[in-house]
C-alpha cells in the first residue's frame, strides 16, 4: 500500500510538471510557433521604435524620430526578393487605399523598411516604389544605411532574416504599427488586409474625436 | 556496465560544438538525429536502474506510469515548432534540451518493461497518429512554421516523419500477422 502511495504521487507530480512545461513553453497556451512567441512578446512590452537614420527613395536622410506624433504602419523587405515581398507589399497597397486619406501625411505615415542596403539604393527603391503605386511621401520605402543600426532593429523586433544560399532572404513578415509616441503598438498579420486597415482606421478615428471633445 | 557508458559518450559526443553545430543547421538531422540520439543516451544510461543498489525509481515508478508520463511530455514538448526554434536561438532552452531529453530516454527504459502491453500499445499508436500529423503539418504547410529553417528545410523534415510512420505502420502489421504463439509459451 506505502508504495502504492508514492507511485500515484509521482504520476499526479509528473502530470503537473508536464502541465507547467508546456504552460510556460507556450506562454499560457497562447504561442506555439517561435513567430507567434516573438509577436505576443513584442505586443507585451510594445518596445520603443529605435531612432534609426533613414534614406528613402527620393534620397532624403532623416532620423526616424521626424515621424513623432504620426502613426507609422511599415513593413520589411528587400527589392530583390520574388516572393513574399512583392505580397507584403501589394497587401500593404491595399490597406494603403483603404485608410482615409484625411488622416495620411498628418496622422499616419507608411514606410517599407529594407533591410538589403547594398543593393537597395534610392534609385531601386524609387523603381520599387512605382510598381505599387506608393507616392514617395505618404507611403515611403527606405533603408537603413548603417549596419549596426539595422541590426540593432532587426535584432529589437525580433524580424529573423536568414540568407537563402541563392542571394535571397527569408524572413519572417508582418505589418507592423508604431504609435505617435514611438514604440510599437501593434502587429498584425500582412494576409488580413481589411481587418488590419478597419483597425488602423478605427484607431485613427477614436483619436479624431478625442482631439474634438 | 557496457551500456551506460556508450550512453555518456553519446551524450558527450552530442555536446561537442562541431557536431551540435552541425546537426541543428539542418532541421531534419536536428529533429530526426539529434533529438532521438539524446533520447538514446539517456535510454543506454538507464540501465544502471537493473542494479538492486538504486531503488528509488523501484519505490516511486512502481507500475511505470509516472515515468511514462514524463516521457510523453518531454517528446511531445520538443514536437512543438517552437521548441526547435528556441533551442537554436535561447540559450537555455538548449541546456533544457541536452538535459530532459537524456532524462526521457532514462524514464523510458525503466517505465516501458512495467506498464502493461495494453498502456505500451496506447503509447506507440499515440506517437504513430503524432508523428503522421507532423508528416502532414510539414509537407503540407504553405508557411514557414520556424523562423530559423526554411521552408525546404520544413519539407524535408515532413517526408521523414512520413518515412517514419510508415515504418511504424508496418511494424504493426508485420505484428499482426506474424504467429506468437511460441513467445506466448515461453
């Protein structure tokens, strides 16, 4: 019978133990992709956008922090990339035509981050640019011309880039928000158009009518 | 004494940066190499548990659930696409790696010959519907589930648990249809 006792108790233990194992591996049942993980986390501690210098496509150079008191809706990509950029940024287009046009310029910005400075200059990003029908100041394509600063941002959002072996990238996509103050308020799924555009417009409207009141 | 100690080199050859380098650059040979390699290890060590000096496991697995329990746990936990991912890119969640799986493998050993044939058959058709679905997750899906492998990389990884199901599917069958009776009687 004592030994009885002790084997139930261990197997009671060992189901616990492998409840906890999964309930913290998981984040609460909530994440079981490292993506999922990485994006739950960042809407958890809605990190500050770093203050990265810009280039964009009509050669400008400007730090990010010139979008203060404007939302920005951005992406990452590279030009070269045949798959799932051009995606992202049709889907982009759409949310894009989707939101007001009221709000764009003073209250939200939209800028497509490269994260291949080498072969992503001005001049290729103004041809990129064109094909989806991005304006070069409400919607914006840029690149991070310092390394340690693209890094520091891609490391930051946790954007997983690895090299193909063909001169290509994969990486993990999203849109991602940053709110007026700088820091990062939401990331939504790039294959959800009009829920990401209803969201971004609901925000921006519910803003509207506080600045009324 | 043989046996435990091919665990320990095991275990210790996995451990040496070249080979774990090596081994998680590929998701297949990660999942498929390294992993049942660390659940070998710690199987081999188990055998130290046969010597009537270390009773605690006699006392406290006494019918081999709670040490199966474990087992299923710590496997299924390193099913999660999550988990692979994590250990390449979280350094303790690696350690975690090195550690639970030797120690699934030891749990299993001395949990397997105790639990009944009816609990040892729930536990492989468990693991042939688990790793079927993994095959079908992997083969099939249009994304790439972790950041670190690509999607090819994912495929690969899909056919090879296929391979395995159907392996395993065949073992049943071959059971099925083959006569017992003689290990029966004896």
């Amino acid at each position: 019978m004592k030994r009885n006792w002790r084997n139930l108790t261990a197997a009671v233990l060992s189901v616990v133990l492998g409840c906890v194992l999964f309930y913290f591996g998981t984040d609460g049942f909530r994440a079981f992709t490292a993506e999922s993980a990485r994006t739950y986390k960042l809407l958890q501690n809605q990190p500050e956008f770093p203050n990265v210098t810009l280039e964009d496509s009509k050669g400008r150079v400007y730090p990010f922090s010139d979008f203060e008191g404007k939302y920005v809706m951005l992406t990452f990509i590279y030009t070269a990339c045949s798959d799932i950029c051009p995606k992202i940024e049709t889907n982009l287009a759409e949310v894009y035509k989707q939101i007001p046009s009221k709000y764009l310029d003073k209250d939200i910005v939209f800028l497509s981050i490269s994260f291949d400075p080498d072969r992503d200059d001005p001049a290729t990003l103004e041809k990129y640019r064109s094909y989806f029908g991005s304006d070069g100041d409400t919607w914006r394509m840029a690149r991070i011309t310092k390394e340690e600063e693209l890094n520091g941002l891609l490391n930051e959002f946790g954007v997983t880039v690895i090299p193909d072996g063909e001169g290509g990238f994969t990486h993990n996509a999203a849109f991602y928000l940053v709110g007026k103050d700088g820091s990062l308020k939401e990331v939504m799924d790039f294959t959800k158009i009009s829920e990401a555009a209803s969201s971004v417009t609901a925000l921006l409207e519910n803003e509207a009518e506080v600045v009324l009141k | 004494m043989k046996q435990p100690g091919f665990g320990v080199i095991i275990l210790g050859l996995l451990i040496l940066p070249p080979i774990k380098d090596y081994l998680e650059s590929y998701m297949l040979l990660h999942m498929l190499v390294q992993l049942p390699l660390l659940i070998l290890s710690g199987w081999l060590i188990g055998k130290i548990t046969e010597h009537k000096s270390i009773n605690f496991l006699g006392i406290w697995n006494t019918n081999g659930v709670p040490g199966i329990i474990l087992f299923v746990f710590i496997t299924m936990y390193w099913m999660l696409p999550r988990a692979l991912d994590e250990a390449v890119t979280i350094s303790y969640i690696e350690i975690f790696k090195f550690v639970s799986l030797p120690l699934a493998g030891f749990f299993l050993r001395d949990s397997w010959e105790k639990i009944q044939a009816l609990g040892r058959g729930f536990i492989f058709l468990n693991y042939l519907s688990m790793f079927g679905l993994m095959a079908w997750l992997y083969i099939d899906s249009p994304i790439q589930i972790c950041n670190n492998y690509l999607e090819t990389q994912q495929k690969a990884l899909g056919w090879g648990f296929l391979i395995i199901t159907i392996g395993m599917v065949l073992y049943i069958l071959q059971a099925v249809f083959t006569d017992h009776a003689e290990e029966a009687e004896a």
